[in-house]
C-alpha cells in the first residue's frame, strides 16, 4: 500500500485550543452550579445539611461520560490529589485501563456520534494519550 493511501486510511486526531477552552468553560460552569446549590442549601460554608431523599446528580450524557473517564485516567497518572490522603499517585496499570476504555467507547460508537462528540471524545482519548507516555517515560527513567 501506498504511504499517501495509508495516511489517508488512518484518522487524524486534533486537538486545538477551542476544544480546551470548551471543556474548561464546562468545568467552571459545573462548579458553579454546584455552588450555588450548596448555598442554597443553607450549610455552613455552602455544604448541603443532612437531608432526607435522593441526591441531586448532573443529567447523564455522553459529555459527562467521557470526561469522567478521561478524569478517571487523569487522577490514576497523578494529575489530581486523592481527597482522603493530600497526596497524588501514579498507578499507569489503571490509567491504561481507563484510556482503554475511552478507546473501546469509540470504537463502539463510530459513526453513531454528533461531530461535537467525536471531537470531545477524540479530544479526550488524544490528551490522555499523550499525557500518559510523559508520565510513563518519567517513571521509568526512559
């Protein structure tokens, strides 16, 4: 096969600064909302008193579920502070797993996607890709 047709079969992922800036206005929009309802709720310091009755969760959506599994894999390659112990960790076998996951979910999804949710999740699969080889090339010296 001709290298011109092999670069025409193989995707090409992009990531641009539009889709960053998205992904964190979503971020700053959720932890707002997720205030005010805390301080709404009347609790010392915004949390939510001791209450009867089920929990209030975002709506499921394909957004939601990618970037939990792209923050899931984010926090195995110590990129977030585990809440209990103050402290990062790094464990590559479980961010494997969750990048793997992202992977499966496209694979399982082509053609079946908005293009906004084929370039979050390319997005999402692409930074934690490459996050994921810094961090392994760090931690084995390479």
């Amino acid at each position: 096969m001709a290298e011109n047709e092999k670069e025409q079969e193989e995707p090409k992922i992009i990531v641009d600064d539009d889709w960053k800036a998205q992904a964190q206005a979503d971020k700053e929009k959720l932890a707002e909302q997720v205030e005010s309802k805390g301080e709404a709720a009347g609790g010392p310091g915004g949390a939510a008193p001791a209450r009867e009755g089920p929990r209030e969760l975002p709506p499921a959506s394909f957004a939601t579920l990618v970037s939990s599994l792209a923050a899931q894999a984010l926090m195995a390659m110590g990129g977030y502070e585990d809440p209990k112990t103050k402290r990062r960790y790094v464990d590559l076998d479980l961010a494997k797993h969750y990048i793997d996951t992202l992977a499966l979910l496209e694979d399982k999804t082509r053609g079946n996607l908005t293009d906004e949710e084929r370039k979050l999740l390319d997005g999402a699969l692409y930074e934690a890709r490459m996050h994921y080889v810094q961090i392994a090339q760090r931690v084995t010296g390479m």
